[in-house]
C-alpha cells in the first residue's frame, strides 16, 4: 500500500437494517470488534454488542451467520442462526473451512461447521481458569477474544482476562505464552505468532519454538512523530488487531491513536489510515486514509486482493484500505456542440462516476478556449457537472477544447474530455416571449398583482425595443415596469407586468403589452392581458391542480404527497372536499382533512393525499379531488390525481423530498433547527444509499447529516436529518450539496443553502420588523424544494413545483412574483405564493426534452430584489396521456389565446390525446359525452359538439360563474387531462361575419325574413334587422346548455345590450337572447335609426354592459 495514495471508504454499517439478503453499507452495526475473510472471499464480521456474526458474500449482500441477537448461551448442536452469543469478537477458519468464534462473555470457543451447526470446542459455564493439559471443553476461558489457526491446525485463543495465549492440540489446552491481557493473534507466513499488547501498548511476535520479541512500541517517539522510524522507537496506545499482508509487512490497529499502522520487513513504522483523532467524518469516506478519523478500531483482516479491513468499533463501521486507487470515470466522451454566432450558450451534462462514493475531484478548462465552462471545479463523486459552450462571442468556424477532470486518488488519476464546437452563421435578431396571455383574477377589492414576463431575443446580434402597455377600455389599471429594453441571445430581459383593480368595479377587463423590434419595424408581439374582479371579498387558489404518483406492484409503499387551498381574499373561507378515483369500483385514494377553512394572507394548513395501490394491476389510474367553498366567487376547483402502476420488479428510483433545504439564522447565535429529508425506496428489493457533502467555498463543513450510509427497505422510507453548524461563520449566504447515491445505479442531490443575517438579527415570524430595521436585504435567496437536478418524468401527467425564497436577512418572500420558465419552450409557470416563503404551482409538461432546465425567477413587490434558481433534469415520452394547456382553450369565434370566455359560448379546446377517434354529434341535444370523451367546467360536465384527438368543441353553460376563473378538465375514458384555469367574463360579444371582396368585415345580419343584407340586398332606415351573435352573457330562462333554445317564452339576455350602426345609436331593441331551436347562438333584433349613411360597409358595432364586440359592417342603401 502506497500511504499517498490510499482510499478509505465504508463498506458495512451505519445503515438501518438488520435483515438478511440486504447490502452490507445498509447494515445496523453495533461495536462490531472483529473481521475475518472466509475461504470464498465473504467477510466474516462479528458484530459484537448486537450479538450476531455476519457473512457479507463476495457480491456485498449480507446474511447471519450465527446469534439470534439475543444476549446469552444456547443452541449448541443446531443450527448457529438460532442459538444465542454474547458479545463475540475474533474469528477464524480451520482448514476444512469451518468457522471458529471467540464468545467473549460467553467464555467459550465456538465452532459453526460447513452445515451451518453450532458447537462448544472450548470453555465452559465458569469464567476462569482452572488448569492445563486437560480437555479444552473442561478448560475454564475468561473473555476470549482472538483465535488463529497454525499450519498444523492448532488453534490459538487469545484469553484476555487470564493474561495468556492458549493452545488447543489434539482436543487439549496448554498456555504457549502469559502477558497482560492479549486482545489479537494473527500468524505470519514464518509461523510466527502476532500478538497484539494493549495494555502495555506493544505487538509481540513469538516464534515457532516459543520466544517472544517485541517488534514495535514501548520506545519514546508519540504518534505521529513515530511514523518512518523504527517501529520499537514509537510509543503506542491500545494495540487491538494485528494482520499481515501478503507482503510479508505486519499490520496492527492502535486504538489508543485512533490509527493503522504497519510495520515493514526493515522494521520501519509507516502510518496505513487514521488521522490521530477520534470521530468520525463522511467526507473521509472517498478520500485519503491517512487523513480519515477512525475510532477505537479494533481487529484487522486482509482480503484475496490486497484491501485492507478495519473493525471500526467506536463507529459502528467496517471500513477498507484500497490496495490500489479505485476507478473513475467520466462520461460522455467526446462532446459535441451546435450554436449561432453571437447566440445562446449550450450545455450537456457530464457525469462523474468512480468504484468509491465520495472520492474528490476537480475539473479545469484547457487553455485557450474561452468559450469553454464547467459549472463545479471541485466536488466529490458521484456528480454530475455541466459543460457549457458559448457562441456570444465567436466568429462562425469550428473550435475544439478540452475539459480536465482529476482525481488524485482514483485510477486513472486524470481524464481529459475532448470538446468539439461548430459555430454557424449569425441570425438577425428577432423578439420572442415566455408568455402569449396574463390572467389575471381577483376577489373584490384585491391588491394589485404582478407577472414577470422574459422577452429574448430569438436570433442573432443586440435586440432593442420599444414596450408599451394598452387597455381596450382606455383604464389605467394595466402597467408595465420599462417603456424599452434591450436582449441578446445569451441575456434576456425582464418585465414585470402589474394589474391593479384598485379602480375596477366587478367585471372583465382586457389589454394588452405590445412589444415592437426597434430595428426591425415589422417585428412586433402582442401580449394579451385579461383581469376578472369578482362581487365578492374571497376567491380560491389550489396550490396545486395535479398530483403524480408513482408505485410499484408488489413494491414499497408510495410517499404521500399535499397541497394547500390559498384564500386569495380577506376573511375566512370554509371549504370542504372529496377524492375520488374515475373507476367508481376502486378505492385507492384518500385526503386529509377533508374540512377546513383558510384566511386571507395566512399560510393555510397542508392537506394530505394518499395513494394505496395495494391490488391494482400495472396500469394508470385517475382521480379527482374537488374542493368547494359556499362564499367563494370560482368554487368548485379541482385536482387532478395520477396514480401510475409499474410491473413488479421495476425499480422507478427513491424518492427524495425535499430537494432543496434552506436555513435561516444569526451570526454569532445558535444553529438554526435541524431539518429533515425523506428516503422512499418504491421497489420491492433493498436499496443500498452512500452519500457526500460538497461545501461551495469558501466555508466547508457548516452542516452535517447522521445517515451515512443505509439500506432503504421497500415500505420503511429513511429519515435524514440535516444539521447546520455556524460557529464562526460571518453574516452572508451559504451554499452546498448532499448527494445520495443508490445501489440502482440513480443519483440524488439535495441543495443546501444556509443564511446568516447580522448578529442581533431574528428570522420568527414575531420579529420581522426588528430583523427588517437591524438588516436591509440586497439579494434574494430561492431554491427548487421539489424536482430537483436530475429530475425524470413523464410528459403531460401533473408535477407540483415548489420553490421557497427567503431574503439574505433570512425573511421569507411572500408577496411579488416567483415564474418558472423552461429551455424546452413549455410556456412560464407563475406560481401561486403559500404565504411563508414557499411558491407552488403544478406543471404539466408539453415537450419531451432529454435536458429541460428549470429557471425560477423571483422579484420583491418593490421590485428592487431579483434572483434566479435553476434545476436540470428530463422529460420521457407519454404518448396515452391526455395534454392541453390554457392558451388552447379558446373562443371558436375569436380564436384569441388567453382571452376571456363568456356564459353560452362554443369554445374549442386543443391539445393532444383528447379523444379517441374524431366524431361529430349529429343532432340536437348536444350530449355530455361523445365517444368517451367528456368536458368538465367548475365541476360540471358540458354538451360536446365535437371530438377529435386535436380538438374538442363544447358550450358553456348559461349559468357558468363570471367574472373570475374556472377550473376545465378533459376526460378521455379513464383518462383526466391536467387542470387548465381559464377566465370567464359575464360576456364577450361576437357578431359573425365573413369578408367580402373588398375585405371588409360583413356582418351576419339579415332582415326580418332570414335574407342576409349586401350590397345587393341593402338595408334601409327604419327597416328591421337580425344581428347573429355569440357571447351575450346568461338569460333570463332557465335553458339547459346544449339543447335547442325555446321560442315560448324567448330566453332574453340579462346584459344592457347597446348597438350603434353608422355611428348612430339604435333606439329599437326589440329583442336580445338566444336563436330559437338553436344552441348557443344569439341574435339581437333591431330598427336601423335615422341618420345612418348609406354605404355598402356601414359600421355596425355591439356592446354588452358596456364591453364592446367585434366591429363588422353592414349595407344601407
């Protein structure tokens, strides 16, 4: 072994499981004091106060091999798995490869044969001694704790309490050797007999004829000083084990030191592993074993290939010296990028992998190429780091580079990463957005509410534009933060987009934010902007409107998962919910509570839901939660629940919650508590864990966690509990990582942020005001706490996103905007503030995408503080699952993204998935299911009209709650599509139309007989007209939505109709409702007033309660 280039790791212990057929690093151990190998290469491990000897086979996988864990004496001559040990320390095999156990407590020697049975060979009831040269089962022991083999077969009993070495020879005991309590033996390959001294601090060696010599302590040299002299100089503490290498150097554990040392053939001392103080750190494990904590290790033993085994006993560990440097690796290799001149950088991820978790790293760029970055120069195995080509400022060419990765210790020590970029020919720069639509809904006498908007540039070189806020109205409740900006491809801009109701009376309200390209003229987008204020004082908000689990059949059982119900209003608002699956036969999901109310401006309570696929066969199962509330404006609102079934024996990876932990406190004051994060393993076989901190500098080791190493066994999720320590620490912002590594190959990392206002500053609740006057803010802080980097899922089903964001005074954000955005093009996500720091929203997404980077954009009310936190990860294929956004739910007549809907009115709903086969309903009435495929508004399904698997047609009810938003869900046989929002007005007039040949707009508006007024058929004053329009609003009749509409009595629009023709007002309004024995078609019916010009395009304009419709024209003669 080479001391500069030695590994420690853990191999067994610390984890939670006492069981059989798990991985060895999952095991419980307690004090184990003895290791030993196995003629096949198992390691033998006596766990001593646990009362169990254990196997470890060559695969890692751990079995008992004799004690019932119970302390005491029984089961000789049945099998060892049932009989009873106490506190058993060394071991060793005869040649016929039975297994001999020194019994400590016991006082006996023994012996478990190929067929696994139990047997006393030496010692009895009595601690003592009583004679030699008697039968070896009629000798008194007193705690034996080592036994060894000769090349003869004699067994040798290290007896501890009577202070000698016995010998057992043809079934009869001798003492070969008397000395103060000897703890260790081990043979070399001369026959001479190691012994391990404690008491007097020396390892002895006596020769095959009997004489003894000390071959190191007793000397004046304290360790470490002792380390390259010769060993009988140094002054050692309570030798414990004792091994020889193959080598022919002698090994021995010096618990007194906390160190393994060995001692070469020239009788020099060299340090093996152990830094000289007592403890234990997991970011040893990985690193180099000279400069790893060890605590009182005890018994020693090699295996087949030269790796050194350490009982660490005051650890609870066995942990091995690597007779050569583990492997390492780095993957892909080569990488190639792609990019524009002067245009957004590009990333791939590169993943570091070695035989041992933990093992430290750091990766460079080589020279000469600038455009090349890493995101991590430093961390520990296993990572992922992301590689970053930027093209901002390259000319169009081929570049190559390098990126170096070394680890000191691994084989091989360094690896260099060939990087290969093509940069093509510069774009002209073009506008482009994270937002086609803002809605924006708000309960009577609402704070003002803002949206950050990303406007990028889409192409090439430096985008300059002019940005300017409008309402149709000509209100000043729509605002925008600048009036300009400027984007280059690798620096959007941002925009906040403020609503204020603050002057709105209930009602619909629309605009918009129109970004023009200040070079490029024609280059303009249009954002449409609409707000809802309802007539009373509460809306409500689900933190989330989908839920995804994920099961096993046969496998563990499955985290639950919550969400909140936000009053977004003042008062109380009492709600009351139910859950259930599509399959009305099946009972699979449960929440709780299933009561409760919510304060406007409070953190409302979490609301647990619980899946049990206890039964169900591999499949997908849907549910629905509906929440209603008696004093909300938009009640019911649903929720979508997913329950996704795997095969047996598929192994989806743990689940890790929550990926990212924040701590707030003072400097100079206590730790701020401890936080915790859950393991859930929901396979149906163990799951071995490791982990590994990674500090970002420059401070290190400002928190710890108590779970090392683990097994997660299906149905027993593991508790980890984080601990931060801030002694020392100055005020600012701490970042780190604690990665988890699983058996199945899968990496989870957990971000880890720690912030420390001035001393004297407080984060409680009770003491805001005072931290707000002791510390200004300067940042913000946010971080993803679930989907955190390297994240997998299925497109389309339900993902809740959580971010919580505190400032660098520790006070957490809880007004202003949190917006998710995503590289793959799904559209931004703002998400809904919990009123504690925290900001959640579900997302359903829309593209599959190998890499989809997650941005979480978060901005104070004041718009002073701005920060952003990312999170990397992947989306698969889901072709099954039903997909639409709210951007597709539109009006068939205007056809406008975003814009508000109205009571009565046909919509059309895209997406993907949504219908099995395309189908038309024939006749009237329209039914509330075709071909499977159903439309639920509010809680409510609606008539169908047509279905297809792009495109749903279907009429809102008369009677649908205005002036705020409704939840819609698709449903395609047992399938539910996430739940989209979309706002509803109290009604959105819409005259049909064609074009005529000289494109004029030419109203759907015919006379008193049905025959459409043109150029040829004119109208003339005082002549009656039929105008044929949609979006009137709710009627005065109680009309069922999809059927043909009455004719006695006429179901009449409740709204104040108005219509101008020629600029002239008509004072004749004869009727205005719905088209008798049609659905959802209106018509208003009209005198043309004096005064209106002739024309063959005369305007003809519609309002409803003062909201104007579409202009059309119409031909007077």
């Amino acid at each position: 072994m080479d001391a500069a280039t030695q590994t420690i790791s853990t191999v067994a212990g610390n984890g939670t499981s006492f069981d059989n057929g798990v991985p060895a690093a999952g095991l419980l151990l307690f004090k184990p004091a003895g290791v030993n190998f196995a003629p096949d290469g198992s390691l033998i491990i006596a766990d001593t106060l646990s009362d169990i000897v254990r196997r470890v086979s060559p695969a890692g996988i751990a079995f008992t091999v004799a004690g019932t864990g119970g302390d005491g004496f029984s089961g000789d001559g049945g099998l060892a798995t049932s009989a009873e040990l106490s506190f058993p320390f060394g071991s060793a095999f005869d040649s016929q490869g039975n297994l001999y156990i020194a019994d400590q407590d016991n006082n006996r020697i023994r012996k478990i044969d190929a067929s696994g049975v139990i047997a006393t060979v030496a010692g009895t009831d009595t601690q003592g001694y009583n004679q030699d040269g008697i039968l070896a089962m009629q000798a008194q022991l007193n705690q034996p704790r080592s036994v060894a083999f000769d090349s003869y077969g004699n067994l040798y009993i290290a007896d501890f309490g009577n202070n000698r070495i016995r010998r057992v020879s043809g079934g009869v005991i001798t003492t070969v050797a008397q000395l103060q309590n000897p703890s260790a033996i081990a043979f070399d390959g001369r026959g001479n007999l190691l012994i391990a001294d404690p008491d007097n601090g020396l390892v002895h060696s006596m020769s095959p004829n009997g004489t003894l010599t000390t071959i190191a302590g007793g000397g004046p040299n304290l360790f470490p000083a002792s380390n390259g002299r010769p060993a009988t100089s140094a002054a050692l503490g309570a030798v414990s084990g004792v091994a020889v290498d193959s080598a022919g150097n002698i090994y021995f554990s010096d618990a007194g030191n906390s160190a393994v040392q060995k001692i070469t053939p020239n009788g020099t001392l060299v340090l093996v592993a152990g830094n000289g103080k007592s403890g234990f750190s997991a970011s040893d494990d990985g690193g180099n074993a000279t400069l790893a904590q060890l605590n009182d290790p005890r018994q020693i033993a090699f295996d087949q290939a030269g790796n050194l085994f350490i009982a660490d006993f005051g650890n609870d560990r066995i942990r091995v010296v690597y007779a050569t440097p583990p492997t390492f690796s780095a993957a892909p290799n080569p990488l190639g990028f792609t990019a524009a001149s002067g245009g957004l950088p590009v990333s791939q991820s590169l993943n570091l992998a070695s035989g041992v978790a933990g093992m430290a790293y750091t990766a460079s760029v080589a020279p000469g190429a600038s455009w090349l970055s890493v995101s991590s120069a430093s961390g520990q195995t296993p990572a992922a780091i992301a590689v970053t080509a930027d093209p901002s400022q390259l000319q169009p060419g081929s570049y190559n580079g390098a990126v170096t990765v070394t680890a000191p210790l691994a084989s091989p020590a360094a690896q260099s990463i060939t990087v290969t970029f093509l940069v093509g020919a510069a774009q002209p720069s073009k506008l482009s957005t994270d937002a086609t639509a803002l809605s924006f809904s708000f309960a009577k006498q609402g704070a003002p509410s803002t949206r950050s908007v990303r406007i990028a540039n889409a192409g090439g070189s430096t985008l300059a534009f002019a940005i300017k806020a409008k309402t149709d109205d000509g209100g000043s409740w729509l605002r925008v933060s600048s009036t300009s900006g400027s984007a280059t491809p690798a620096q959007s801009f941002s925009l906040t987009v403020t609503a204020d109701p603050a002057t709105l009376s209930p009602g619909t309200y629309t605009g918009s934010v129109i970004l023009t390209n200040s070079s490029v003229t024609t280059d303009s987008l249009s954002i449409a902007v609409s707000v809802t204020v309802s007539n009373v004082l509460q809306t409500m908000v689900l933190s989330d409107t989908g839920l995804t689990f994920t099961a096993v059949q046969d496998g563990g059982a499955v985290p639950a998962q919550s969400f909140e119900v936000v009053n977004n209003g003042a008062g109380t608002m009492n709600w009351t919910l139910t859950a259930a699956p599509l399959d009305s036969g099946l009972s699979w999901i449960s929440v709780n509570p299933t009561q409760g109310s919510s304060t406007g401006g409070v953190t409302p309570s979490p609301i647990g839901v619980q899946v049990n696929a206890a039964g169900l066969a591999p499949g997908t199962y849907y549910g629905q939660i509906t929440v209603t509330s008696p004093t909300a404006q938009n009640s019911p609102q649903l929720l979508t629940v997913v329950l996704n079934v795997l095969p047996p024996n598929s192994d989806p990876g743990p689940v890790v919650l929550p990926s990212g932990l924040i701590f707030t406190g003072a400097a100079g004051g206590q730790n701020p508590p401890a936080q915790t994060v859950t393991v859930t393993n929901l396979s149906a076989t163990p799951l071995l864990m490791g982990s590994s901190r990674t500090y970002v500098p420059p401070a290190a080791n400002w928190f710890a966690h108590d779970t090392i190493n683990a097994t997660i066994l299906p149905s027993f999720p593991l508790t980890i509990t984080v601990t931060p320590q801030i002694a020392g620490l100055l005020p600012g912002v701490y970042q780190g990582v604690l990665t988890l590594a699983f058996s199945d190959n899968t990496v989870r990392t957990i971000a880890i942020r720690l912030i420390l206002a001035p001393s004297g500053s407080s984060t409680s609740e009770s003491s805001r005001q005072q931290t707000a006057a002791a510390c200004t803010p300067t940042t913000l802080v946010p971080l993803f706490t679930t989907l955190g980097n390297g994240f997998s899922l299925p497109a389309t089903w339900p993902q809740q996103i959580v971010v919580r964001v505190v400032d660098d005074c520790g006070v957490p954000l809880t007004s202003g905007s949190v917006v998710v955005s995503f590289s793959d093009g799904d559209s931004d996500l703002p998400l809904t503030p919990l009123e504690d720091g925290r900001w959640s929203k579900t997302w359903s997404p829309v593209h599959n995408a190998a890499t989809n980077v997650l941005t979480a954009t978060a901005q104070n009310a004041a718009q002073t503080l701005k920060a952003t936190t990312t999170a990397a990860g992947g989306i698969q294929n889901n072709a099954a699952a039903p997909l639409l956004t709210a951007e597709g739910v539109i009006s068939v007549t205007n056809g406008s993204p975003g814009a508000p809907l109205a009571p009565g009115e046909f919509i059309s709903i895209y997406g993907a998935q949504l219908a099995p086969v395309t189908s038309t309903a024939q006749a009237l009435p329209f039914e509330t299911s075709l071909q499977g495929v159903k439309v639920v508004v509010a809680g409510k399904p609606v008539p169908v009209q047509y279905v297809s698997g792009g495109q749903i047609n279907a009429i809102l009810p008369y009677d649908v709650p205005s002036n705020g938003t409704i939840p819609l869900v698709v449903q395609n046989s047992n399938q539910l599509s996430p739940v989209v929002q979309v706002p509803i007005a109290d009604s959105l007039p819409t005259v049909f139309y064609s074009i005529d040949q000289n494109g004029n707009p030419q109203g759907a508006v015919t006379d008193p007989n049905g025959v459409v007024y043109s150029p040829s058929h004119p109208a003339s004053v005082g002549s009656g007209a039929v105008i044929y329009c949609v979006g009137l609003g709710a009627v005065d009749t109680s009309v069922p939505v999809g059927t043909a509409s009455p004719g006695n009595p006429l179901a009449k629009a409740t709204g104040a109709v108005s219509v101008t023709i020629g600029g002239q007002p008509v004072q004749q309004v004869i009727f205005q409702g719905l088209t008798p024995t049609y659905a959802g078609l209106y018509q208003i019916n009209v005198v043309i007033p004096p005064g209106v010009p002739s024309g063959n395009a005369v305007p003809v304009n519609v309002s409803v309660g003062g909201r104007a419709g579409n202009p059309v024209t119409i031909a007077i003669k």
